[in-house]
C-alpha cells in the first residue's frame, strides 16, 4: 500500500527509514493513506509502539523534526515570522487550565465554575474576537482530541458565532461558557470508552455515549450561578431540530439556542480536526454537512450566518483539488449551499458546483 505525507514545506525536516526510528523522535508531518485517513498525526511524540505500527504498515520513511528545529533558538525564530503565533500560543498556554477545570470535574463530580468563569473571561472571549481565528483554529487542528482540546476549541467557535448572530458581549460570554463546558459529562467516561470513536460505537458502548450528556446537565445543575443557558448545554447539543438527537428526542424551540448553536460548532470541530483512525477532511466536508442539515436536523437562524461568515473567512485562501491542481477560492454564487469557485490560473475558473467530480481535498496547502 502506498502511503502519502502532509507537505509541511519551510522547516528543517529530516527523512527517517522506520527502522531506524527511535522513540522520542517527533513527527513533522502527517501520516495519511490512500483513503485519506490519519495514520499519525504531526507533532506527535513517537513512542515503541507507534513505530511498530509503521513497520507493520509498510510505511518505508518518515519525516521526524531534526536537532536544529527542536532547539530554543528555532523556535524563537520561526515565532517572529508566525503570524498565528500569538493565538497558538496562547491557546496552548489554556490548555493546562482547561485540563485542570475537566480533572477536578472528573474527581469532585462537580466543575469549578469560578475557575471556569475567569478562563473564559479573561482568554477565550478576546481569543474569539481575533481577527483570522477560523484559521488559528484549523492551525490547531492535529492536536490532541482529547475533551479539553475540543472544547476550547469549540467554545471559542461558539464565540464567533455568537458574534455573528449578534448576541450582545455578555450574552457572547455566556455562551463561550457554555461552549467549554457542554462535555463537561465525559469526565465520567471509562479510559475505555474515552479511547474510542464514537463513530464506531454500538450497543453498550452508544448507550453509555449518550449518557454524558446527562451527566453533564447532572453536574452543572447544582450551580445556582450558571444561567439556565449554561446547564442545558450539556443535555441538550445533541438533541437536533427534526427530533432525530438525543437524550430525549427534543425538538425545534424545546431546544435551548445556546444548544443549537454548539451544535454547529461541535459538528464543524469534529469534521476538521485530524484523528487517528479518521478520514482527514477539509473545512469545506463541514461545510457541506452543515449545510445539508440546515433545514431539518440544524437550526438555520444559526446556519445561515454561520455560512455566510464563514465562506468569506476563505475566500483568497489556497486550495488543492482532486484533480491534482491548486487554485485560490474567488467567490461563491449567490446560495447558501453553493461551493467555491477556484481560480487555477489566469484564464481558468473552476466552477465546484458545475464540476461536481472535482472536490477539495486540502485547505491552506504548503
């Protein structure tokens, strides 16, 4: 089987036959098949068994970061020409604070609900008014899936789009709060059942899935200062228009609009970021499920904006296509369910939706 690798140009990589890999290394670029699905991720630190992995895969080389970009002063300098540094880097410092928030959670059965306030307050609010966050949130994108990582992510998401339905600042801030705790439930998973997809999940397993979402109203509904909003979240961002979600099967206004607005931005999250054992898809795949969910399972005084917002944040943004071309995205037809137009070069305009056999397959290529 042929395997292909993530172009990640303008940094110092070295090319490693696998058995000569020792743990410890980390890779640079991404690990992905034929059928587009991550075998690894970048940045990940190697360890005895994801090599043996590679072996029996018959990936012959990868690409590992040498001495020189894992050394300070690489860092330093690569920082000074990063221009989503700044946010990175700052997401990456709230990462410990959210691990902190859902670890108590998970032990004391309830969240610190302070802790979380001035998280949001204080970081996520002015993280989701930056200009280029559609961007600086795709950039993290093949970091850990973990439940803390998606959900700042997701509440920062939340944020924009609280901005583009122009929610007042402190209706926005509630809602980011409610955006990072809404799996707050899943600290009550099993190692077991946290290690897995739930794409793949049956029986059992579904059964205890859906059960976070319980779990989570459980646990913030004893907080008398969270707002009715906060505490619905948890139960109720997967519960969909047309009655189709769950627990309960709600519907339309039964469904609090802090909900339906996660909703979108759970579901955008987990289309775009990069797991393990999952098909790598574009902004675009998110897109297009949202957009085709719009009317029924969605709530669309959410989608609409959202799409609209959202497909200007790409327009001038490189793309490559299936056909083995690359091109700039120039405009969309009036439709919210219409797909780019990509210009390849000067006189050619690829029309997405005339050319229904040519797809995106990367967003940002480098």
């Amino acid at each position: 089987m042929e395997f292909s690798i993530d172009n990640k140009g303008g940094i110092t990589l070295k090319a490693v036959l696998v058995e000569d890999l020792k743990p410890g290394m980390t890779l640079a670029r991404t690990i992905i098949n034929n059928d587009m699905v991550v075998v690894l991720s970048e940045n990940t630190l190697l360890t005895k068994a994801h090599i043996t992995r590679l072996g029996f895969l018959d990936i012959p080389t990868v690409y590992v970061k040498d001495e020189y970009e894992l050394s300070s002063n690489y860092q330093n300098v690569a920082a000074m020409f990063n221009p989503s540094n700044a946010f990175v880097t700052e997401y990456k410092e709230v990462i410990y604070t959210a691990q902190e928030i859902f670890d108590a959670a998970a032990k004391e059965g309830k969240a610190p609900v302070k802790k979380a306030e001035t998280l949001v307050r204080e970081s996520l609010v002015p993280m989701a008014q930056q200009s280029g966050v559609i961007d600086y949130l795709l950039e993290l994108n093949h970091l850990a899936t973990d439940v803390y990582n998606h959900s700042l992510r997701v509440s920062i998401l939340s944020g924009v789009i609280g901005k583009w339905i122009h929610y007042e600042k402190e209706k926005i801030q509630d809602l980011i709060l409610a955006g990072f705790l809404h799996d707050i439930g899943k600290t009550k998973f099993t190692e077991r059942l946290l290690e897995k997809q739930v794409e793949f999940l049956k029986g059992e397993d579904l059964e205890a899935y859906m059960q976070h979402t319980m779990e989570g109203h459980h646990i913030l509904s004893a907080n008398p200062e969270l707002s009715e909003g906060v505490k619905l979240t948890p139960l109720q961002h997967h519960e969909r228009m047309d009655g189709s979600g769950f627990p309960f099967n709600s519907t339309g206004k039964d469904i609090h609009e802090y909900a339906r607005v996660i909703a979108v931005a759970d579901i955008y999250d987990n289309i775009t970021t990069e797991r393990e054992g999952c098909k790598k898809e574009t902004p675009f795949a998110a897109i297009s499920r949202i957009t085709a969910d719009m009317y029924t399972k969605l709530d669309p005084n959410v989608c609409v904006p959202f799409l609209t917002h959202i497909k200007e944040a790409f327009l001038g943004s490189r793309v490559a296509l299936s056909n083995g071309l690359q091109g700039t995205i120039v405009r969309y037809t009036n439709d919210y369910a219409a797909e780019p137009m990509i210009r390849v070069s000067q006189d050619t305009i690829i029309d997405l939706n005339t050319q229904k056999d040519i797809t995106i397959i990367e967003y940002n290529p480098k």
